[in-house]
C-alpha cells in the first residue's frame, strides 16, 4: 500500500532556512517516519559551509488534539571542513582588440568553485586608459533603475552568471545599463537578470555597482555589493561575467606599458582577496602624436598685481594621449614669492581642495574631452607638499561628478621656474588651457618691459606612446600697442 503526502516547503526569505508542511496527511497510524534525500549532482539540499551542528526541528500536532502540536530540536552533523574555508577566487579579463587606441569592449570574469567562502562584494579597477564615453549613453534615472527596467539606450553591456552548488550550476544572463549618479559616485550600474531556473522564477534580480573614476589616475573603479540570497534561496554564485561591448562607448589606452585590471574581493563571511590581471597593448607607435602649443602674456604688469600667462594645449583625434607636459619659464616672468610663501598645506588640500586658504589660488584650467559631456574646469592651486623645497601647481578639473587632478611639480633654479606634470592620465584630450591672471595672488611677476623682451619657454610634450615633442613656444605678449 502506497500512501502519497503532499508537502509545502517554505523558505525563510532572509536565512534560507527552508519550513516544510504537511498539512492535511491522511489518518493512518504508523510508528516510523523517516524522510531520505539521495546524494548526486541533482539532490535538492546542499550543506552549508560551517562545519558544525545544523538545528532544526519537527512539530506534530495531533489529529485527535488539534491546537496541541509537540516541538522536538534535532541536531544535524556536518564534518570534513578544512580548518580554514578557502577564498580563492579566479579572474580573467578579454579585451575585444589589444591595438592601441580607438574604440573596444571589455569584458570581466570571476570564477569560484565548490567549497569557497561566498562572494558578497567586489571592487575592480580598471587598466589605465580604459574609459567610457558618457555622451554616447544615455543614463538610466531612479526608479528605473531599482527596478532594472532601463531602456535600451541605456545598455552598456551583457551580465552572465552561474550559481548553484554542485557540478551543473543555472546560468542566468541579463543587461548591465548605465545609470547617472548612485551612492554618492558620478555614475552606476544597474545589472538586471531574470532569475528563471526550470520551473522556479524568482523575477528579476537588479544589481546595483558605484562607478567613481580617481581624481589622481583618472582609472575607472566598479564597486558592487551582490546578493547572496533571493526570496529565501541562496544563490551560491559559482561564475560572474559583465562585457561592456555597447559599440563606440569604451576607449583603449594609448600607452603599451605594462597595464592591469585590479580588483579587492570579499567574502561573506568578511575574507578578503586581491587580484590582478595583466593587459598588455600593442602598436602604439603607429599612433600619431602631434599636438600644438600655444602661449601668451600680458603687457600690463605691475609690482601689485604680478603678470600673467595663459597657456593652451591642443590635440587632435585619433592619436596618443598626452603623457607629461614640461616648460620651463622665462627669466622675465619669475614665481612670485609673496604668492608662493600662501602655498595651500598638502593635508587640507588632500581633505577639500576647496577649503585652501585664498591666497593659494592663483589661476583656472579647463579642458575638452569626449568621454565626459561637459567642459572640464576648476582652480589651479599652489600646494605646498612636504619637504618639496617649492610649492606644485595642481589643476583641479572638475565636470559631471568627475575630479581629476593634475600635479605640477615645481623647482626654480637661477631665477627660472620649471614645471613638470609628469603623470596625466591616459585619457583623451582635444585641449586643455591653464589662465594664471594678474592680481593680488598672481603666480607670476614681470622684469623690464615685456614688449621689448624675447620671451620664449622650452617646452616638452610627451606622448603616451612613448613620441617626445621639444619647442621653443615664444610666448606672444598682448597690448604692447605700436613699438618703436
């Protein structure tokens, strides 16, 4: 005789802990009752990865007593657990073409295999001159971004994911949109996959990350905290995989030095892991690099109010970016001490560069870029750093949420200031202007007349790729009127 029990499992929707209810069996007496779960690929439960005791417990109410159901704890041994649960996870990266510049699509891999503690949050850094073009996507706003339902504009990208413990895990797959900003970061993503195994759907599962980009590197940086249980199942991730492959929205570098993706993993159980995956481009000789730079001065200069300049750097499409710009200035236009003795101290600096005190702002920049909507402008500041015997001149660059800051270190020799900003970021430029003006704060003073002095300031530009450009730029003076 073969009796069929009908059972309701109900999963605890924060633990996981899974409830089953037999609510109606038929009354028959019996004086044992045991319930078997083969092993294999397929079997419905899987143990967790504490070893341990496991608790649990039964109710049986009664037929002749309804209302009067006795509980019983049992107890569930797991063994064999290492004395330290591993977190090793893998990670691989794809780059659609390793040429030099122009436009790719990138693609992020992690692997984690049985018996790993869980992946609850990631952090990935990005290769140096791996970036967005922002203006060719349009960013997906709130609501639609918690709920995943972003339009197709919006897409940047496919996830993939595997998760299930054992052999033959689910793959689920969905689209990663570009969202405006999230959490405080400039940018975000939000990764909607449709959690649909077998006869099981979850409904879709939104994934949200922070994209920052570091003022310093300008390297891009996806942070992420992932689910690891939904609506009482625990996922269990096994593979993770984001492409952002949307056609002209990435950029290559422009520079074939040795380049990596890098990325901080932690557990859910609050390990810690750092990976690093090497890029390494090629043909970045083939790239053109051929910018133009431009300098001028005023001739109305004063004990007051010092002099100014106001040099511009332009770039055209399609080639290397700048690396480093260096110039050395005439002696007719020397620092300015009384402005330099302001210098902002490095730590407010670091802290707020908008809390230095006002004497150390002695100019602006803006520039051009493609990969962001708006111009790029903010203050230059004099920032006394340590035990530099001169203040740098840092550019503070600002659009969209985005900063980036360029340092220029500062030394002057015999009357004659050099400065050089020997790390931009390899990120394209079409131009760039730095405006030091005349005034109370000027970075600048003036010997003799300048309309009568040759003013010429060496200069060195270069290129990402490694292509070095030296001029004398001669520095054009305006309102000097008729001479004679």
């Amino acid at each position: 005789v073969s009796v069929r029990l009908i059972g309701e499992a109900v999963p605890n929707e924060t633990t996981g802990q899974v409830s089953t209810f037999f609510r109606n069996p038929p009354e028959q007496p019996f004086s044992k009752l045991a319930l078997k779960f083969e092993r294999g690929v397929l079997t419905p439960v899987a143990n967790p990865l504490l070893c341990g005791t496991a608790t649990g417990s039964t109710s049986f109410e009664p037929t002749s007593a309804p209302g009067t159901a006795k509980t019983e704890p049992f107890g569930v041994s797991v063994t064999g657990c290492a004395a330290t649960i591993p977190f090793a996870l893998t990670q691989s990266t794809q780059n659609q073409t390793t040429s030099a510049g122009g436009h790719t699509s990138f693609t992020f891999n992690l692997a984690r295999t049985d018996g790993q503690q869980y992946l609850g949050k990631v952090s990935t850094v990005l290769p140096a001159g791996v970036v967005g073009a922002i203006p060719t996507v349009t960013q997906c706003a709130e609501p639609q971004a918690a709920a995943g339902t972003c339009g197709s504009a919006s897409q940047i990208g496919t996830a993939t994911v595997t998760a299930g413990a054992g052999p033959t895990p689910f793959t689920f797959s969905g689209p990663a949109y570009l969202t405006g900003p999230y959490q405080g970061a400039p940018f975000g993503m939000s990764i909607a996959v449709p959690a649909v195994a077998g006869p099981f759907n979850l409904g879709t599962v939104v994934t949200r990350a922070t994209i920052n980009v570091d003022p310093t590197t300008a390297r891009v940086i996806a942070t992420s905290t992932l689910p690891t249980i939904v609506k009482g199942v625990p996922l269990r991730l096994k593979t993770i995989s984001v492409a952002v492959n949307k056609q002209g929205f990435l950029f290559n570098p422009t520079s074939c030095s040795p380049l990596s993706t890098d990325s901080t993993l932690t557990s859910t159980l609050n390990a810690t892991q750092s990976l690093s995956t090497p890029l390494q481009l090629t043909n970045c000789s083939a790239l053109a690099f051929k910018p133009s730079f431009k300098a001028k001065t005023g001739a109305k200069t004063s004990k007051k109010n010092g002099a100014s300049l106001e040099t511009t750097l332009n770039l055209p499409g399609g080639g290397s970016n700048v690396k480093s710009v260096l110039v050395s200035l005439p002696i007719a236009l020397p620092s300015r001490l009384t402005t330099l003795q302001k210098a902002c101290p490095e730590a407010t600096f670091k802290a707020n560069p908008f809390g230095c005190p006002p004497g150390s702002f002695v100019g602006g920049v803006r520039a051009n870029t493609p990969v962001l909507k708006d111009k790029m402008k903010g203050p230059a500041i004099l920032v006394s750093h340590g035990g530099a015997a001169f203040p740098d001149l840092d550019l503070v660059l600002e659009a969209d949420g985005v900063r980036v800051i360029l340092v220029g270190n500062t030394d002057i020799k015999k009357g004659i200031t050099t400065t050089n900003f020997a790390a931009t970021p390899d990120a394209p430029v079409s131009s760039i202007t730095v405006n030091l003006p005349v005034g109370a704060h000027s970075a600048l003073a003036a010997f003799g007349n300048l309309c009568t002095i040759p003013l010429v300031m060496p200069t060195t530009i270069t290129g990402q790729n490694g292509k070095v450009i030296k001029q004398r730029t001669k520095i054009s003076v305006s309102g000097c009127g008729v001479q004679i």
